[in-house]
C-alpha cells in the first residue's frame, strides 16, 4: 500500500478527482486515510486530503508525497464519505466539502519562509533576524535592515533559503509551567542554606513544599506576589524548573456555570420524549418534528434526550443558530453537563475554534453545541443530533458548499442509527409538511411550561395614525405603553423588522439616489463617520454636500434604520434609555453579549434592534415588545416572506411575559388584514400553515416543487444575458415535461462589484438526473469560466434569492 489517492487543493472545476502520489519509506507506517498531506503538483507544492490507499496505480512516474501534517487522521472515514455526498449534493467540489468540515485554522496556507541553512555565524544583519530561530516569516525581512540583495546573495552562496511553504496556520497555545526540580527533603535543605534576605525564594519554595505540583508561572507570581526574577534565581540553582505546556483556549470558564439537574417533565413533554428515547435505546434513525411554543420547554427534552445519549456513552451534536449562541444558551448545556460540552461558536477566536475542536477530536467531550458547521463534528459515535429553531435560514450555507444543516444532519443521522430532532415554535413549511406526511414524527408543546398564557398581540394600523395627523413612527398607544411600562421599572423590546436595511441618500429635489457605483445598490448612510459605504463590495465615500445630480443641496438621508428610530426615541421618549442591537453596533467580537448582559442588568429600559433581538432571548423584566414595521418584509421579491413574517412575529411575542409578569405585544402595520399577521396575532400555526401552502401550490413553490438557482455573472452585460439564455436552452432540452426553466432574468441585485448578474430558476418535482445536466452544462463552459472569469453558480433549494 505505497501509492496514496489525494484530493488536491486546487479549487477548479477540471480538477474534481484524485491523483495517485508515492509514500515514501518514512511515511509509510504513519500515513492513514484522512491525513492532510503536502504534495508536488506542477510546479508547486501544495496541500492534499489522502482518501484512499492502494498498492498500485495506473501511472508511473509517481512522485512522491512531500510531507504529512496530520499525525490522527483530520477526517475520518465517515467525513470522507460524507463530503462525497456532500460534493454531489451540492455540486460542488470534493475538496471544497472537504475543506468546509475543518476549522479554518486548517485549511491550507501558502507561505513564504526564510530557512537558516548553516550554523556557521552569519553577518549580524542576519543573526538578528533570526534572532535564534531557524526559520522566519518572509515578512520579517520587511522593515530590517537587510536589502533585497542581501537576500539574493546569502540564497546563492547557500546561507538561507527561502522555500514556498504550506504552512498549516496552527497556532497552539503554551504557558510556562513551574514545578520542583528536587525532591522535598532536599528543598527542605535548600531552605536552610538560603540568605536570610531571599525572602521571596524562601516563599517559593514552602510554597512548592507544601505543593510540588506543577503550576503555571503567572498563576504563581500572581499568588505569591513575586517576581519572574526569583523564580528565576531558583531555576539558575537547579530547584525549580520550568517547561512548556499546551493548554486548550476554553473561553468559557466550567467551574462558572451553577450544575442543574433534570427537571420533572410536563405531561406534553413526556408525551413528547417517549418515542425520542425508544430510537436512542434501540439505536434507530427517525426524524422528530418538535413542535412546541416559545417558552414550552423545548430545551428541556433536548437536555434529557442528550443525556440518555450520554449514559449510553454515544455522543450529541446540538445546532443553534449563530445568534442564538448566547451566553444564556451556553449556560444551559454547560450548567448541565459541565465541561462536557464543546462550543463552536463564529465569535470564538480561531484559535479557540480549533482547540474545542481537537477536544471534539479527541473525545474529550461527549456533547457539542454550535452554529452550522458545527453539523460536521468528528464524532464517531453519534447517538442524537439536534437542530434548535430548525426554520433559521442560517442553517444554509450561502457560498460553496451550498448546504443545509439540516440535510446534512438527517445524512449523518442514518448514517449513525440515531434520532434527529428538529425543534422550533415556527417550523418550515417543508418539515411542517414532511411531518404531516409522516416522513417526520411530530411531538407537539402546545403549552408554556408555567401555564402562562401566550402574550396579547394588538395590531396597530398605522394608516390610522397617518390619518389622525400622527407622522412619527410610533403610534400612540405604543408611545403610551412605552411610557407606562418604564413608569413602573419594567423593560421593553422594539423590534424593527427589516433585514439588511439601512438608511440610504437621497437628493428631495430631485429624488435622485446615491448608489454605489459597482453594484445596483443604495449606499448606505453611516452616521458616526459619516461615510456612505456599500454592503456589498465595501466601497465608501463621503456623505455629498450636494447631489451629484442636480447640485441641490436638499440631499439628505432617508429610512427608518435602527439609528432614525434611536434618534426619533429620544425626542419621543426622553427619558428612555435605549439600548440599540443592529449590524452596525455588535460588529465587534463579544459586542452582542456585552450588549444582552447590560439590558438584562436593568441599565437600559429598551432594547432596540432587528432580526437578531427576536431568538431565544429571555429576559424575565420584559413585559411588552413592540414591532414598529411588521410588514416591511412582505414586500421583499421572495416567495418566502409571508412566512419569515409569520415566523419573526411570532418569535419576538414569545419574549414577552415569560415570567411572572404577563406580557403585551404591540404590531404596526400597513397591512392589517395580511394573513400572516393576522394569524401570528392570534398563534394560529395551524391555519397559517394550511393559508400559505394553497399559496405555494398556486403558485408552485416548495414544498410543491424544488428549486435549483443559477446564477451568472461576467464583467460584460451581452455576455452574462447570453450565456444565462444558453443554459436555460440546454436545460429546456434535457428537463422532463412538468418541471419548469424560468428566466433568464437579471438577478435581484443586478450588478455587484461590476459584474452583471443573470439568474434561471429551476422548478421540479422529480428530476433525478438534473445534477448530471447542469454537470455537464459547467462542463461546456469550463474554458470560459477559467480563461474569461464568466461564473457560473448554483443553488439547490435556494433560501436567498438575491
Ligand atoms: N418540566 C419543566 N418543569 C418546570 N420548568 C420547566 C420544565 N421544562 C422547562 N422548564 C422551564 O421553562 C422555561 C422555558 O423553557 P425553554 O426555554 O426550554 O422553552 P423553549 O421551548 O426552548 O422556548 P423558546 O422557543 O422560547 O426558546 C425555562 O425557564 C425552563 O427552565
Ligand atoms: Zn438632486
Ligand atoms: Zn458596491
């Protein structure tokens, strides 16, 4: 078995197979498949995933693997098979799903490297620079003192070499431990011969007398108020010592998190739990729909479906949604099952993200909780999967590989004989259906945990308020609730439903709107620097005195973004204390939770933000939520929004009056009479569901049919439009007869960072060679894609139609 089969890193489409490298001698027993490997191809080195061994090969002139980086496989086979079916599914390349199952610190790097070749003294130049080491970063010859020549003349006469390096970007943590380096009796004779000034060594060593462990050194000089110079001075006497030891970035402190122990189950969530805990005892795939109302305990079957898992010493992944990984949540699993659990949450430094990773690697946790990717756990002995708020579009990955969690979760659910649960108050209308067919089995909570009744929902119709002269965006119940609920200390969530909005420029002469010049989209407004920049491609420039247009200087900005409602608040409200959650102020890392922990403080009344305030957050003082624009979104180009209304409207009532306190839900709206919020005031899932699927088989969207997207974008428009009508010509040949090619059209973002984007949509029921046409179809235009940067992307099932 000395020819190994690698996938390469080289993300081209002609490049979707394995190539056959030699192992040499010194590798051959470590090498297994899954390693990450270094291999020559062409005239690079570059990095590799061995997924298969073999003792022959159909080439020769193999070369030979250059170097090994793993030393436990990063992928195991399971992974392996997975991101094959992962690749196919989403059509994209085996490496690229590779790729997307390992944390971003191992991903392969391309570095230049300085490499000292000699132990003879080089000039002094040289000997700072390497200042002791061996080998340096490229960059560090940037700002010394030495010159390109310099460099050029010491590679030639063969001092140094600099090498084209893959460099996995790993970066372990080490703290300087310190421990006794003689046995007791002789520290205890070391204490007699000490100078009577050495005051802090003799400190020290009682210290170590009493606790010859090992401790590491900041902790000791912090306990004993001492400094490095004295723990020094024993080490030069050959008492103490000290080494390096690894230590695991855990950002989360174990010890902090008070124990809970399971709590005695409502009659609904025994119900709910039975048939989970079957599947966990007799090792059986089934996926549960768990239908329960916010506050109805959820979490709570989660907790004791997982520890059944765990007493059968199997293992669980649990998914929440990115924002949704709070503080809170953590909490709640930790509190637990204590540092049994791993967290892989986007806001953890990558450091951090790569060692809870190896801890999941290593099996020294049982339990994972994480965002997406976190599906591709190195488990390998998985006995539960969980997906919490299963209709969160977060689940899908929106570049390459364009996945679903919850798919992937179901793969490695059969996979693994395990149950899969999908829990959430607002399911998708695609499980909702799946589970009424009984492809899913559906547990339902129709309870609140306390018995406490859902919060009273009013619907504002904010054309009233225009009429009766009121043109703020606050109608005037929600101004007087505001202010009563402050009078009595009680805190309030504001809710402004508008994805991704902002507030945008516009000239009131001409109604001329500043756009960015590389993509079809307003720019927006940022007060604090007052920049105008673009989301899109980061472009920016500064807020025009006068419009471009027509040199007016009546050019201001416009919109209702989160920062208009701030300042409109506090000429409201004065007396409000405002507490504002949007992109712009939680961009920081760890801004989100600085922000949640100040309002569960009580140092603000209202907490004021977009989607991000409206999942999973509990605060037990919140007695009324308003939405100031419930229909905002009904109006996006999207065949979902009636149902990401529904969803958010009924999530963001579910934080108020989760306690003691009832709670008031205030909606305005322009639209009072549209289904989903007539019907997210009043709960009713049940008829919204049954509502919007006679729209979607009207209209034949999912669950009726699947989609799959195309999109192409060149830098010429003919280009892009000819190209996207040519692909809708060979997909009309090769289609059956009731699926539909719909398009081209322009995408609805037309242009981003000057390439015009094209789209065709593909309706289907049953297409199963569909992902072999469109294969061929980027066959066809693979010379085009590489030499003339025409992209060609593709969707299947879609949930962001931009
Ligand atoms: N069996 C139980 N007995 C008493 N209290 C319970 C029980 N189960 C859950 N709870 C409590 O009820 C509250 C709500 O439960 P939980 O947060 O799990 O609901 P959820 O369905 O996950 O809600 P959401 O969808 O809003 O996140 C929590 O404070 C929880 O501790
Ligand atoms: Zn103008
Ligand atoms: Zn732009």
């Amino acid at each position: 078995m000395n020819i190994a089969k690698v996938i390469v890193d080289v993300p081209a489409s002609s490049i979707n197979q394995t190539f056959d490298y030699l192992v040499p001698e010194k590798f051959q027993d470590i090498l297994q498949t899954g390693m990450r490997v270094i291999v020559p191809f062409g005239p690079r080195k570059i990095m590799g995933f061995v997924v298969g061994k073999s003792s022959e090969s159909s080439f020769d002139k193999l070369k030979e693997i250059v170097d090994v980086l793993d030393l436990i496989p990063a992928l195991t086979p399971e992974l392996l098979d997975l991101g094959k079916w992962l690749a196919n599914e989403t059509l994209s390349l085996y490496i690229t799903a590779l790729q997307a199952m390992l944390p971003q610190v191992m991903k392969a790097q391309y570095n230049k490297e300085i490499v000292r070749m000699t132990d003879s003294e080089l000039s002094s130049e040289f000997e700072n620079l390497f200042a002791g080491r061996d080998i340096i970063a490229y960059e560090e010859v940037e700002g010394s003192a030495i010159s390109y020549y310099q460099l050029q003349k010491a590679v030639q006469d063969g001092d140094i070499s600099i090498d084209y390096l893959v460099k996995s970007k790993i970066t372990k943590k080490h703290v300087t431990m310190i421990k006794p380096a003689r046995s007791p009796h002789l520290l205890e004779e070391a204490i007699y011969d000490l100078s009577k000034n050495a005051k802090k060594q003799l400190l020290l060593l009682q210290y170590f007398l009493e606790k010859p462990e090992a401790i590491a050194k900041q902790q000791l000089l912090k306990a004993l108020k001492t400094t490095d110079s004295t723990v020094k001075a024993l080490i030069d006497k050959g008492l103490l010592e000290s080494f390096q030891m690894e230590v695991y970035r855990n950002p989360y402190d174990d010890d902090a998190f008070a124990r809970t122990v399971a709590l005695e189950l409502t009659e609904e969530q025994t119900t709910a739990i039975l048939p989970i805990k079957e599947n966990i005892s007799n090792e059986k795939h089934d996926v549960f729909l768990l239908h329960g109302v916010t506050g109805s305990g959820k979490t709570e079957v989660y907790l004791q479906s997982i520890q059944d898992v765990l007493d059968k010493g199997k293992e669980a992944i649990v998914l929440v949604p990115e924002i949704s990984l709070t503080p809170q949540m953590v909490k709640r699993f930790k509190g637990r099952f204590g540092s049994n659990v791993a967290v892989m949450h986007s806001a953890l430094s990558v450091g951090e993200k790569y060692d809870e990773w190896r801890r999941i690697q290593r099996k020294e946790v049982q339990v994972v909780v994480g965002a997406r990717s976190a599906i591709f756990a190195p488990f390998e002995n998985i006995g539960i999967i969980i997906i919490d708020e299963e209709h969160e579009t977060s689940y899908k990955q929106e570049d390459q590989p364009r996945y679903h969690a919850r798919d992937v979760a179901i793969h490695r659910g059969e996979t693994h004989q395990c149950p899969v649960i999908l829990g959430s108050a607002t399911p998708t209308l695609e499980s909702y259906a799946r589970a009424q067919k009984g492809v899913y089995k559906l547990a339902t909570l129709s309870k609140r945990t306390n018995e406490k009744a859902m919060p009273e929902v009013e619907i504002i119709d904010m054309r009233d308020e225009l009429h009766a002269g009121n043109r703020t965006m606050f109608s005037r119940k929600l101004k007087t609730r505001v202010e009563q609920c402050i009078q009595r200390g009680e805190q309030i969530v504001l809710l402004l439903n508008r994805r991704g909005y902002s507030t945008f420029v516009m000239c009131r002469d001409c109604g001329h709107v500043k756009e960015c010049p590389h993509c079809d989209i307003a720019l927006t407004f940022h007060k604090n620097s007052s920049q105008l920049k673009c989301h899109y491609c980061s472009y920016e420039e500064p807020m025009p005195v006068e419009c471009p247009e027509c040199t007016s200087d009546l050019i201001r900005y416009f919109g209702t973004g989160t920062q208009k409602v701030e300042e409109a608040l506090a000429k409201l409200i004065p007396e409000a204390r405002v507490i504002r959650m949007d992109v712009d102020t939680t961009r920081r890392k760890g801004a989100h939770e600085k922000l949640l922990t100040q309002f569960a403080n009580k140092e603000a009344d209202i907490l004021l933000g977009t989607q991000m305030i409206a999942k999973g957050l509990d605060f037990e003082n919140v007695t009324l939520v308003g939405v100031l624009t419930a229909d905002s979104m009904l109006h996006l180009p999207d065949f979902r929004s009636s149902e990401k209304t529904f969803q958010l409207l009924t999530q963001v009532s579910g934080r108020a009056g989760r306690h003691e306190l009832s709670g008031e839900v205030i909606v305005q709206t322009y639209t009072p009479d549209h289904y989903s919020i007539e019907l997210a005031s009043n709960y009713n899932f049940n008829d919204f569901y049954l509502k919007e699927m006679a729209m979607r088989k009207t209209f034949q969207y999912p669950p009726y049919v699947f989609l799959a997207l195309l999109t192409i974008s060149h830098e010429n428009k003919i280009k892009a439009v000819q190209t996207a009508q040519k692909i809708v010509q060979m997909l009309l040949k090769n289609i059956q007869s009731d699926s539909k090619v719909l398009g081209p059209t322009p995408s609805p973002i037309p242009r981003i960072k000057d390439r015009y984007r094209y789209q065709c949509m593909i309706k289907y029921k049953n297409e199963p060679d569909l992902r072999s046409y469109i294969n061929k179809i980027m066959d066809i235009f693979k010379d085009e894609m590489r030499k003339e940067d025409l992209q060609i992307t593709v969707d299947m099932q879609p949930y962001h139609l931009m």
